[in-house]
C-alpha cells in the first residue's frame, strides 16, 4: 500500500525553526502534486503549500516569505522549511499527494500528520 509519513514536527519558541518531511513510499508509479496542509483546533483544515507537478511552488498568504517548500523527486520527500514561526502556526501538519499506482489512475493520499507548537 502506498503511505505518506510525516516527521519533524515538536515545540519551538516564536521565531524559531523547523522543517518537516514527508516520505511516500509503496507501490508508487509517478508522484504529482505534493501539498502541506495544516490544522488548528476548532479550525477548518487549510492549504499550507503546494508544489505543482511541475514542481512550481505556491503558498497561503500567511506564509509567504517564511515557509519553502521543496521536493526530493528521487526519494519521494517532499520538505518544508518553516522560518520565524508564530503562536498562530501552532497545528497538526499534513502531508498530502496526488500518487498513480501501476495500471491504475492517480488519487490523493495523506499523511498521520505531525505536531507542531510554538509557544510565546
């Protein structure tokens, strides 16, 4: 089976770092869009940033210029590197991807998700 597992999330102070990860791994053809979403408590789940299949990267206002995202296309990663970190990042990070099996038409799978805090 195919499986997303995120990593490298924990507790930071504002203005710290963190960068997340995120394995595919199984019986994978091809991997197309790969995305970070994010959920606060009480909160809808929103779209954090998106690496497009041609691998342009694209981001939610609230973290235009502190978040990078970036793929590792051999390994199936994809990271984000998450600078200046505020109270209002803290959530559950998901990794999500647009993943073709062989002979079979691609679907969207996500991640367990990984904890991020950051305290004031």
């Amino acid at each position: 089976q195919v499986q997303l597992v995120e990593s490298g999330g924990g507790l930071v102070q504002s203005g710290g770092s963190l960068r997340l990860s995120c394995a595919a791994s199984g019986d994978i053809l091809t991997i197309n869009a790969m995305s970070w979403y994010r959920q606060a408590p009480g909160k809808e789940r929103e779209l954090v940033a998106v690496l497009t299949s041609d691998n342009r990267p694209n981001y939610a206002d609230s973290v235009k210029g502190r978040f990078t995202i970036s793929r590792d296309g051999a390994k199936g990663t994809v990271n984000l590197q998450m600078y200046s970190l505020k109270p209002e990042d803290t959530a559950v990070y998901y990794c999500n991807a647009d993943i073709a099996r062989p002979f079979s038409s691609s679907r969207n799978y996500w991640g367990q998700g990984t904890q991020v805090t950051v305290s004031s």
